[in-house]
C-alpha cells in the first residue's frame, strides 16, 4: 500500500468536526477520504475498506463504538482513533479491548490530529527487521512478541554474530534486535560492526542485565535503545515509537501512568504501583540513560512480582519527565 492510496474515514455527526481534520489532513490523501455522519453509514464504511478511521463513539443510529466492535467482529483491522466530547473509563476499556490506536477528547487540536497522520504513515509502512539471536527458544518468543506489535515488521534471522554482520553488509535493516549475550560474541562489538554500513539502522540491544553501565556503554557505543527480558508487545511499541520519533498515544501513555503515584523530588524520581505497593527509585539525567541508580522497594504482600512492572515503571517514569519537560530531547536518536 502506498500512502497516496490509503483511504481515510471521518465518522462524526458534527460538520465542524468533519472541516477540522480534512484541513489537517495532507493533500495527497484528498481524494481518497470517505465520509460518515451517522453510525450505521460508519459501519458501511469500515466494512468497505478503509486504512485509516477517526470515529465519534456518539452518532445517531448507531455509536461509534458500536460500529467498530462489528467490524472488528469480522475481522476489520483499521487503525482507529476514538473522538468523544467526554473522557468515561467504559470507553477508554472499551478502546483498549476494540485496538484502538488514540483517544481524542473535544476539543481536540490540529496538532493531535497531525501528529495520528504522521504516525499513521510511519506505522503503516513495512519496516525490515533483523533478529539477533542464538536461542531457538527465544527466537519463538520473539517472532510471537514481534508479531504483535501494531508495526509492520518484516522480520528475518541471524543466529552468530558472522551471519548478522554479513546480511547488514549486504542490505539495509530499518531496525536490529540484538540480544547482547550471543554465544561466540561481545555484543557491544557486535552492535558497532552492524551500524557500520549503514549508520541509519537502529539497534535496540536486549539484555538480562539491568546494571546501568552496560545500558550506559551500550548507547554510547551507538544503540539507538536498550529493553530488559521480559518484555511485552506494549514495549516493543513503546521503543519503536520512540526511536523513530513519533509521540507515543495519548491512550497508552495515560492508561499507563494511571496505575501509579509519581514522586519527583530534586534529582530523584519515585514511582509506586498503586496496587500491588512497589515503589521503584532512580535518578533522573536529562540526557541517556535518563534513569540511573535503580532502587526498588518490594511490597512483600503484593500478589505481582516486582520485577514483572518493572519495565512499566520505568517507562511511566520516563513519561513524567517528558510531561514535565526535564528531558534533552536533543540527545535523541
């Protein structure tokens, strides 16, 4: 699919509504926008085809949310943002179980509506992928967690550091998962050999270890990300967006941090799941690696093992900083 040919949906019963995004939305996609004022002229639409939706969940005839749960019942795989005038957990759980990308509130402004297009477009569009990695176990896991993500990754294998080496020199990968502990290998050797041909890959290094020398070592040595076992799909899409420089969604950012009480003080930041008790600790850097020095302070009652939020924690710490403009975004890759 190439951009020009993605199809578009506006489903809202507000004309206003309808005038707003057309006008964010880029030229080239001017033909190809389908309108929808009621639901059951939306459900007509999804049903025909269309790659991008921008859905009210209250229209006449039928709601919005209603709408997509019958499209998505046969199978419908649009990439969806939910608009409504109020913000109701029913909805936001009901976004979530119906894979919706975004969740806008009215009014919402150009800037949200441009930023779903450009994401749209990078999401969409298939991005190579090689996996570094030497266990048949893990590799499973990997494809099964890969698979899941809302990108489009094509994704292809190296099981030693020689073969991995070898496919970078003959073509480009848009990203490379590098499993760190490669058998016959130092890992972040390895990473240096694979940005050489081509600069523009990304390597996101997976590791078990968590000291914050060697996730340190690792972006200073040129990986563009480093991500702890285990790790979930959610995560995956977190780095993706992330290292290609798109704005995480509204409707996993906030569901995320809703779960947790942030505490910032001074150079220090804490962050404690709201119900199981664990608090986890870091100091803050404005450049990578924003958090360092991790302390965790296990609620030995709670029912969820501290190391399983982890990741979660420190994204949600990461997210606060962002919020609150403390982060060199310069620094970025």
């Amino acid at each position: 699919m190439t951009e020009n040919s993605s199809k578009i949906l506006i489903a809202d019963d507000s004309h206003s509504v309808h005038r707003l995004i057309r006008s964010c939305i880029p030229t080239e996609y001017s033909t190809h926008i389908v309108s929808a004022f009621d639901g059951v002229e939306c459900l007509k639409a999804l049903d025909s085809g269309v790659d991008l939706a921008f859905i009210d969940v209250h229209m006449p005839k039928m709601g919005g949310l209603d709408a997509l749960c019958a499209a998505r019942i046969s199978g419908n795989k649009t990439f969806v943002t939910l608009i409504s005038g109020r913000n109701t957990k029913h909805c936001i759980d009901l976004a979530h179980k119906l894979d919706a990308y975004e969740f806008l509130i009215k009014p919402f402004s150009r800037n949200e509506i441009e930023t779903i297009v450009r994401n749209f477009q990078r999401i969409s569009n298939p991005m190579k992928v090689l996996l570094v990695e030497d266990s048949p176990i893990i590799i499973k896991i990997m494809h099964k967690v890969l698979a899941n993500s809302i990108f489009r990754l094509n994704i292809e294998e190296a099981r030693t550091e020689r073969v991995a080496v070898g496919r970078c020199n003959a073509e480009a990968f848009d990203v490379v998962f590098l499993d760190a502990s490669v058998r016959g290998s130092n890992g972040y050797e390895t990473l240096a050999r694979l940005r050489q041909p081509h600069p523009a890959t990304k390597v996101v290094v997976i590791s078990a270890d968590r000291h914050v020398l060697s996730e340190s070592e690792a972006l200073n040595r040129g990986a563009t990300a480093v991500i702890y076992k285990p790790f979930f799909p959610t995560e995956i899409d977190d780095v993706l967006h992330r290292i290609f420089g798109l704005k995480s969604p509204k409707l996993t950012t906030d569901d995320s941090i809703r779960g947790f009480d942030i505490r910032l003080h001074g150079r220090t930041i804490a962050v404690e799941h709201s119900d199981s008790g664990h608090v986890y600790e870091y100091v803050w850097f404005r450049d990578p690696p924003y958090l360092r020095l991790p302390l965790v302070r296990e609620n030995e009652m709670a029912n969820i093992p501290a190391h399983r939020l982890m990741p979660t924690a420190k994204k949600v710490a990461v997210l606060e900083l962002e919020r609150a403009s403390l982060l060199d975004n310069s620094t970025r890759q």
